[in-house]
C-alpha cells in the first residue's frame, strides 16, 4: 500500500472514530437525563414534601426541562453539524473540529444547568431533607464515575 492511501486511510477511519465518539457521548448524556433519576424519585416520593416545597420544585423542574431541552437540540444540531461536515471532506478539517467544539459546548453547560438545578432544588428542603439530598447526590454522583 502506497503511503498516500495509508495516510488517507488513516485520516479516514480517524474522522469516523472521531464522529462516533462525538454521537455515542451525545448518546449517552441524553439518555442520562431522559430517565428519572433515583434523586428525583426520593425528592418526590421519600422526602415527605409541603405542598409549597413541590411547587416551587415544580418549578424549578419546568425551568430546567427547558433549558435541558435547548440544550440537548444543540448537541444534535451539532452532531448533525459533523455529519456533514465529515461527509464533505472525509478528513478532520477545521469544520469538523468546530461542530466537535459546538458539542462539547453544550454537553458542558447542560451539566452546568444540572448541577445548578440540583442546588436549586436543595434549597427548597428543611435541613433534614437536605441531608437526605445530599446522600443522594453524592451516591449517584460516584456511581457514574465507577
């Protein structure tokens, strides 16, 4: 095999593992937050909630389904972004490294607002509930890192 096609061959499969990890991630993150979560069910079911603290969680989920919603078309706008842009030139060109960025971008402020989301709602609970948040949290948050 000539150098030229090793290179090019190279590129390409480069490209595709590149636009592969780029959709798997977005994948991933999206079916992430599309599933109620073990914190969502105890806020509403095991924290023995006021009728004002499950409004303005409520709320506070209303808001944050927006923003997740915006958020989560960004990433497939910017997967779609990356299609095209690897279907045009079949190599890693400053236009796909761009709709990588553009995803990476929301992917982040989308764990930005989650997290914020959960502070949010933490603020809404008594010091006990809170305790039994916090819990939560943290084991849901060091399980997705094993």
């Amino acid at each position: 095999m000539s150098a030229t096609r090793s290179i090019l061959l190279t590129l390409v499969l480069s490209t595709l593992a590149a636009a592969i990890g780029a959709w798997g991630g977005g994948q991933y993150v999206v079916r992430r937050v599309h599933h109620a979560t073990p914190l969502h069910q105890m806020i509403h079911q095991k924290l023995d909630l006021t009728p004002d603290q499950e409004r303005r969680i409520e709320g506070l989920e209303r808001d944050y389904a927006a923003k997740r919603k915006a958020r989560e078309a960004e990433m497939r706008a910017a997967n779609a972004e990356l299609a095209q842009a690897i279907q045009e030139q079949h190599r890693y060109t400053p236009k796909v490294q761009a709709a990588i960025d553009r995803f990476h971008m929301a992917m982040g402020a989308l764990q930005k607002e989650s997290i914020q989301h959960v502070i949010a709602m933490r603020g809404v609970l008594t010091p006990r509930q809170a305790a039994r948040f916090d819990d939560t949290v943290v084991k849901n948050l060091t399980e997705q890192a094993q």
